[in-house]
C-alpha cells in the first residue's frame, strides 16, 4: 500500500506519544526549571565589590574598577528586581540576603525576559573575573568615599563606562541556582536610609501619594518621558519618595492608588543618580487599601485685603547679626536634621537683596538630610479678628529642596517638642518656587488667618532632597501678621 503524507503525520504523532510517555511529568518540564546545582562558593561579596571600587578611588582617582581575569572571584545574592511587568530593563538588582541585606548592587544586562530565568528571590552567583563596578552619586565630582549616597554598577567595560554584560556571556556571569527565598523588605523610614540601602527591598508602613498625583496614571500621562515620577508620602514624617515608572510598564497606564497602606520597593536612584526614586516591581506591592489618607491639616481661609490693620509680629531681620543664625523677636529656630539652618544673609554684587534677609540651604553641604525650622512666636487668633500673613521669598535655585510654611495649635514651644505637634499647611501663600526667575522676591499675597483658631504659631520649614548636590537655597523676607 502506498503510504500518503497524511499517514506519516499521524505515525510520527504516534511515535512522539509513545516515546514522551515513559518520560515522568517532572523531566519534561520547562527548561528553566531544569537547574544543576553549581559547585561554587563564594569567595567574595558585593561589600567587597564596593571596597574595590572605593580602594581604587583612593589610589588612583578612578570611579571604575575591572576585576583581572583567572582569579574564579565569585559572590553570591539574591534577585530583587523582576522585569515581568516591563518596570525594569536590562538589569538585575541583587542583594547579599533574603533579609536584613547588608549591601545590593545593580547589573547591566544585554538580555531581556530576565524573570523567566532569574526570578525574584532566586540566588544566584555572579563570576567577577573581567567585569568592572562603576559608582556614582550624580555630582560632577563623584566621590564614593563622601557621605552622599550614590549607586554602585557592575557591568562589561565600554571604553570609559560601565555597560551592559553582552548577551553572549550572560550566562557564563550569571550562574543560576536551585535555591529560591522569600525575600523580606526591610521596613524603614525615610530618614534612615543609608548608601547600604540602595538596591536592596525596602518596605514604607504607612504611605499614600501625594494629594497632587491623585488620578494621575503611574507613568502614562503626556510630560511623561521614559520614567513617570510621582511623589510617596510617608505619613509618619511627611517626608516624600519619588516612585520610578517605566513609560514601558505594562502597568504604566493604570491610575495610582488613592488611600494609604504599605509599599514594597526597590530603593534605587535616578539614571543620572541625582535623587533617590523607589521602583515597584508591580502595582500589586502598593497595597494602599486603607480609604483614611493621612493629608495634613489646612488652615484654608482664602485670601484677605487688609487697610488699617495692627501689626501682631513683624520681622525684616535687619536687627540680625550678618552670617548668624535667626535668634530673638520671638522666633524658634531649629536644625532638625543636618548641619545648615536659618542665617542672616545680604547679597551683594549684581543683584543684591532688599537689605538683610533670612537665608537657607543645603547645596554641597554633604548632609544625607536636610532639615531647618524657623517658627514665629505664638499669635492668638481668638483674641483678635481678620488676622492676615503676608511674606516674601526669593531663591537662589530651589531645585529639589522644598520651603513649606506650616501651622500648629498645640506645640508647647520647644524644640523637642516640634516632631510631636500637629502641624497643617497653609496653603495659598505663594512661596517662590524653582522656576522663578533667580533672585527676584515674590509675594506671598495677603493671607486670610481669620478661619483659624486658638493659640497659634507658623513655621517655615526647609527640607532637603536627601541629595545636598540637588538641594538649593531659600530667601525669606518682610514677615508681616496683623489684624483689623
């Protein structure tokens, strides 16, 4: 009989059932689930990777440092990133321990679907013999051995930078193993972070994003080029975290979250590494289920014309000492974090101030953070009717520091006293901000206070980026509170 081309599709399907059916379930399994455990220890660490670096800062004033060849150096961590959901590309995070990590480390990759292979908590060992670690802390003068925090790259050499390890040798770089861990987020606050905790999991107990990003997509909205950066709360210290979206996210569409809760992310820094930003290696780690937002209170009465007003406070500082810190007239002035605060300040040169003002700012200051508070005495909004504020400010290139001006009925007037009380923002006062013209003051407008109650005192509260080389400088001038 002839045999026809139907019946030889139909005997080799035969064939391939017969011969696959005395294979068990879990030989055929997919490949990537196949793994020989590696017969490596390791003999170094991504610490020890990081010294290197820094050793060779040291001594020849490098910032990249390539491992010599034939030396078997190998370390070993565990995957914190995924890029299943398109947030990351092209690299890995990897951090020394499933928990309590002590040092994480990013690596360039020329290779895409990474997850399918190195999953989040896989370990894995990374062979150094001809990479090299690049740092960087987004100064024009990096330096990795100063106290602002930068990010460490391991990568292929590209003539004077740290590249992507070519897809050819991934594999003989990446050695994957069998050993996969739950990975447990370091739960931290804002004001403790550390260089240690860059590239590692972290998790914030209580945020929200700000009231600004809400209905905002997380990446897919029109200014949004490559990254979307929208702005994390955390509620205990009203501190903010830039949240990182790739415009390449499969998610970068979606409509952030509206209430507050826990946030698991990576902690990272900006491709330029200028500011810290968080990455969510999905939605689904911003469990932001709880509906009670922590905003913070506003005194929001409108504004206020004022004619035959009696003034409650004045302050010009032209009483104040030049180059010395704000002190008398009633004011309370505090550093509550870093070195700089609040001085007595005339410009000189071409575009002088209007005679002595109150000046702030943390540019190279070399602070990880940055924050200075100056409070005016107590004014008693019960006693007396129409209160108004009025200021002006000017600024010497705001960047991503901040000037708020906050209030508070029920601060007892000391310093230890400031983290406890409640304060609120008022909110139509206009503050220069960093895309005002360099030097000018601007009015905050006559500000109605008469909604208010209660003893009462307002602060202006600077706050750093946590970056000094990204945080600029403030002017505060002309303070008038008065009532009709």
């Amino acid at each position: 009989m002839k045999t026809t081309k139907r019946h030889r599709i139909v005997f080799f399907i035969m064939t391939f059932f017969a011969i696959t059916s005395c294979i068990e379930d879990d030989a055929f399994s997919l490949p990537n689930s196949i793994t020989i455990e590696p017969n490596i220890i390791a003999n170094s660490s991504i610490s020890a990777v990081k010294s290197a670096l820094k050793q060779e800062f040291v001594a020849n004033n490098n910032l990249i440092y390539t491992f010599s060849e034939g030396n078997a150096l190998y370390i070993e961590g565990y995957v914190v990133s995924s890029d299943a959901a398109g947030n990351f590309y092209k690299k890995i995070i990897l951090q020394d321990l499933p928990e309590n990590p002590t040092a994480g480390i990013e690596i360039l990759l020329n290779k895409t679907s990474l997850s399918e292979t190195y999953d989040l908590g896989r370990k894995i060992y990374i062979l150094l013999d001809g990479l090299s670690v690049s740092y960087d802390d987004g100064a024009f003068d990096a330096d990795p051995t100063n106290a602002i925090i930068g990010k460490y790259i391991l990568g292929s050499l590209d003539g004077q930078r740290v590249s992507n390890i070519p897809s050819t040798a991934v594999e003989e770089h990446l050695i994957r193993t069998g050993t996969v861990k739950e990975i447990v987020p370091e739960i931290i606050t804002l004001s403790a972070i550390t260089e240690a905790h860059i590239n590692t999991q972290i998790q914030l107990s209580a945020a929200q994003f700000i009231k600004a990003d809400l209905g905002k997509t997380f990446a897919g909205e029109a200014n949004d080029q490559f990254d979307g950066f929208r702005k994390l709360l955390e509620c205990e210290s009203d501190k903010i975290m830039k949240l990182q979206t790739s415009t390449f996210a499969s998610f970068k569409s979606n409509v952030v979250p509206t209430g507050k809760g826990t946030a698991t992310l990576v902690l990272s820094k900006d491709y330029t590494s200028e500011f810290l930003v968080a990455i969510a290696n999905t939605p689904a780690n911003l469990v932001f289920t709880n509906p009670e937002r922590c905003d913070p209170i506003v005194l929001d009465c409108g504004l206020a014309a004022s004619e035959g007003a009696t003034i409650l406070f004045f302050e010009d500082f032209e009483n104040q000492l030049s180059s010395s810190f704000i002190s008398g007239n009633g004011w309370t002035h505090f550093i509550a974090a870093g070195s700089e605060g609040w001085e007595a300040y005339t410009a000189t040169g071409s575009n002088p101030s209007q005679g002595v003002s109150a000046r702030i700012g943390a540019y190279n200051s070399n602070d990880n953070s940055s924050v200075s508070w100056l409070i005016t005495p107590e004014i008693d909004l019960n006693s007396n009717t129409g209160v108004t504020l009025q200021f002006q400010t000017s600024n010497s290139y705001a960047d991503d520091s901040s000037l708020a001006l906050l209030f508070s009925n029920d601060w007892d007037g000391t310093t230890s006293g400031i983290d406890a009380a409640t304060w609120g923002i008022v909110p139509r006062a206009y503050i220069t901000q960093n895309t005002d013209a360099f030097s000018n003051w601007y009015d905050s407008g006559l500000v109605d206070l008469s909604c208010g109650e209660g003893t009462t005192y307002f602060a202006f509260r600077y706050t750093g980026s946590g970056n000094a080389n990204e945080d600029g400088t403030y002017e505060l001038d002309n303070i008038i509170i008065s009532a009709n």
